[in-house]
C-alpha cells in the first residue's frame, strides 16, 4: 500500500490520544519509532533536530507567548472585570438580559486585554454566574453567553493563537493581528444581537435587575469610563505598536506584561502568593505549548518524508490540479472541526497547519498568494475558537463547569452553548464568504 506508514502514522496518533496520553510524547514517540520501523536514515532525524533548535528554542518571536500568557494572569488580578461587571450591570438594569450583555462586552473587552481562555471563563463564571441565577436568569443561558465570550481571547488580538500561528504559517503577527479583529469582533455583536432577539421575544429567560442592584446612570456611567479607561490604554499600546511598527510582537507583549502588573499593583489587590501563582502558570502553560511544538515537529516531519503530504493531497482531491478551491476549503474546514470536539488548538495547529497550509497556497481563490494564506490563517482560528465549545472535551465547558453550582447540569450546560457555537459557525461561513472582512483592515493600516 502506497501511503502505509502516513496512514498508520495517523492511527496511532488516534490510539494514543484516545488512551490518554501526553499528546507531545505521542507525538514525538510516534516520529521516532515510525521513523526505525519505516527505514528512515537515522541522519534524517537529524533534521527534525535542527528544525526543533532553529525553528522553536532560538525563536525570538516565541518569546511573546510567555509573556502574553503573563499580562492576561495579571490582569485576572487586577479586578478590572469585576468592576466593569457592576457598572455595565447598572447602567442595564432597567432593560431585560442586563447581566447577560454586561458579560457579552466585558468577553470582548477581556478578549483584547488577556487572551487566556481558562483565566476568563472561569473569571466570570465566578463573578456573574451566581447573580444571573439569583437572577433568575435561564441557566442555559447563563453559562452558554459566559462560556461563549470567555473564548473570544483565543481570537480577538493580542492572541496567543495568533502569534503560534504566525511562527508557523511564516506570516507577519501584525496582519495576523489586523486581519483578526473585524471577525472577532463580528462574533461579538453577533451574540449582542443574539442577546438583543431573546431581550425582545424572550425576556422571560433574562429578567431585569432587582430594584435594589441598580446604580443611578449618572453614577454608573462615570464609573464605566473610569473603569474601561485602563484596559483600554492597555490594549492600544500592545496593538497599536505593533500595528504602527513601532515595537515587534516580543517588544509589545513585553511592554503589555509591565502595563498589567502595574494596573494589579495600583488595584491593591495583587498578593505575593498572586504574583508566584502567575509565574507558575505562566511557566507551565509556556512549557506545555513548547513540549508540543517540538513533539508535533518531530511528527510531521516523518510524516511528510514517509509520503504523508502526497496522501492528503491526493485524498483532498487536489494531486491533478483540478479541484475546486472551495470545496477543498470546505473539507478542511471540517476536518478541524471534528478534531476541535476532541484536541487543543495548540495540538491541531502543529499537526495540520504544515500539511494543509501548502494545499492551501496552492489553490486558486481569485486572491494573491499572501492574501490567501492570511485568510486561511484567520478562518483557521476562527474555527479553532469553535474547539472550546463543542461537546465532549470542549475546555470552556469544563471550565464552566467546574464554577457552576452543583444544581446547574452538564446537560444544561452542553444544551446551553448549542446556540452560541452555531453562531460562531454563521461567523465562520460569513468570513468564507467575504474575505475583505480580514484582508480590509490589514490593507488599511498595514498596506497588506
């Protein structure tokens, strides 16, 4: 059989993450053992060695991911959300779902500030969920809206996801940060109008604030400003220098890093054992996107050697030049939709990115060869934002529930974020279909 070893590559990468294994190890272990048994020249592993050295521990650019991990811990810390909350809960007290829409902007507020999935959900299902219940707010969806915004971080810039993609696909963090925003923006007002049509025809699952929980709008609108006016400056220092050219992605995620430590710092909130738990989960979250990077380089490289490219090539129907670009784009948009329900999106980056990518590059889309690999990279996150939610390893619903009082069901909760993933889905066919909505703002700021 001519693609044997790609094929048995493949199965065993299912066996092992199935049994539960460290996906880096079976990664890397799969690599290696497929490479004796297959015949590779033991000099070939030498350049998957090269590749994990040059590639991954000499590169500069990696060094933003620790650093953006660090900024969205910090401002965890900083109480920022827990303050937007009440004065967005206050100032749409009168009006069905207030709770509900104060948790829809403070997601994307959070999302541009953080961009750390777990750190937000979890946020706000501590701070909002137990008032909408109290509330008696429908607990579908109560937990789908704080689940569904808290991953807009992987999405809405400074995205950790962004900067992974942009070392691997070889394309420049600041397009990829341009080109990001207007979907990921879009996807928020899409839950706001989503919240706006249940508002209208069904206020019964989201009722107003008790009398009592209403702040005054005069008050409530000053504290919003002051509250909104730090995260804000935040977010434009990191995009804008690196949008402006002014500071590379390390350089702004450095300086995004010092601005959230010292908004904790100014908050009074920020305790010595706050300080070392960041570092620790900094250093964890970096170590583990790091260990896969280099497991799924070892992979793919045995892969593509062994013929593996050719297979996919060949079984996307793109091998005799003759397929249709947007039906190949369709199937792949698929593919890693299936294995969002089940891997991470650092995992399904490193496996599928070097084999798709030059399909990808390949085909005729009506658009320039950089355009096109720009688009992809961005309908790439924003179905790997899907990856958070779908049942059974969704992370956000984990997240969620993990937060969740015991009478809210796993059941609710999976029923709960139905809506907002076929939303994200509308966001995804609506990005396929007009790809200006992420290649009009690089060209405007950028000239991309």
């Amino acid at each position: 059989m001519e693609y044997f070893w790609p094929l048995a590559m493949c199965a065993a990468l299912l066996v092992g993450i199935f049994f539960g294994y460290p996906v880096a190890f079976v990664l890397a272990g799969i690599g290696v053992l497929t490479a004796f048994a297959a015949g590779v020249p033991l000099i070939f592993l030498s350049t998957g060695v090269s590749r994990v050295f040059s590639g991954i521990l000499a590169n500069w650019l990696l060094i933003a991911v620790p650093l953006f991990v660090f900024m969205g811990l910090m401002l965890e810390k900083s109480g920022i959300a827990q303050r937007l909350l009440r004065s967005l809960a206050g100032i749409m007290g009168t009006l069905p779902g207030g709770y509900a829409f104060a948790v829809a902007v403070i997601g994307i507020v959070m999302a541009a500030s953080t961009g750390i999935i777990g750190a937000s959900v979890v946020l706000m299902g501590v701070l909002a969920l137990p008032a909408m219940l109290q509330n008696r707010y429908d607990p579908k969806l109560a937990t789908g809206i704080i689940a569904a915004t808290g991953t807009l971080g992987i999405l809405i810039p400074p995205s950790i996801m962004l900067v992974v993609l942009g070392d691997t696909m070889r394309i420049s963090v600041g397009d990829l940060f341009a080109g990001a925003m207007v979907p990921g923006l879009m996807l928020g007002g899409l839950y706001i109008v989503y919240l706006v049509f249940l508002a209208v025809f069904r206020p019964h699952t989201m009722p107003p604030l008790a009398a009592r929980e209403r702040i005054p709008l005069g008050p409530a609108l000053w504290r919003l400003a002051r509250d909104l006016l730090a995260p804000l400056l935040l977010i434009l220092t990191v995009l804008g220098s690196i949008i402006a050219g002014i500071a590379t992605p390390t350089e702004a995620a450095a300086l995004g890093a010092a601005g959230a430590f010292l908004l904790a710092l100014l908050s009074r909130q920020l305790r010595w054992a706050d300080f070392t738990a960041t570092l620790q989960e900094t250093v964890k979250t970096t170590a583990m996107i790091m260990f896969v990077m280099v497991g799924a380089t070892v992979f793919s490289v045995i892969f593509r050697k062994l013929g593996g490219d050719g297979m996919i090539a060949d079984a996307l129907g793109v091998s005799d030049g003759q397929a249709d670009a947007y039906q190949v784009l369709a199937v792949v948009m698929l593919f890693i939709f299936v294995l969002g329900m089940f891997l991470d999106w650092v995992e399904i980056t490193f496996i599928v990115i070097p084999i798709v990518a030059p399909i990808i590059a390949s085909l005729d889309f009506g658009l320039p060869p950089e355009q096109v690999m720009l688009w992809f990279a961005i309908l790439f996150a924003v179905n790997l934002q899907t990856s958070f939610l779908t049942p059974p390893f969704g992370y956000a619903l984990f997240y969620i529930r993990g937060v969740a009082p015991p009478e809210v069901s796993t059941r609710t909760i999976y029923l709960g974020i139905v809506p907002f993933v076929l939303i994200q889905l509308l966001g995804l066919v609506l990005t396929i279909a007009f790809p200006q909505l992420v290649l009009w703002l690089p060209a405007v700021l950028l000239g991309s």
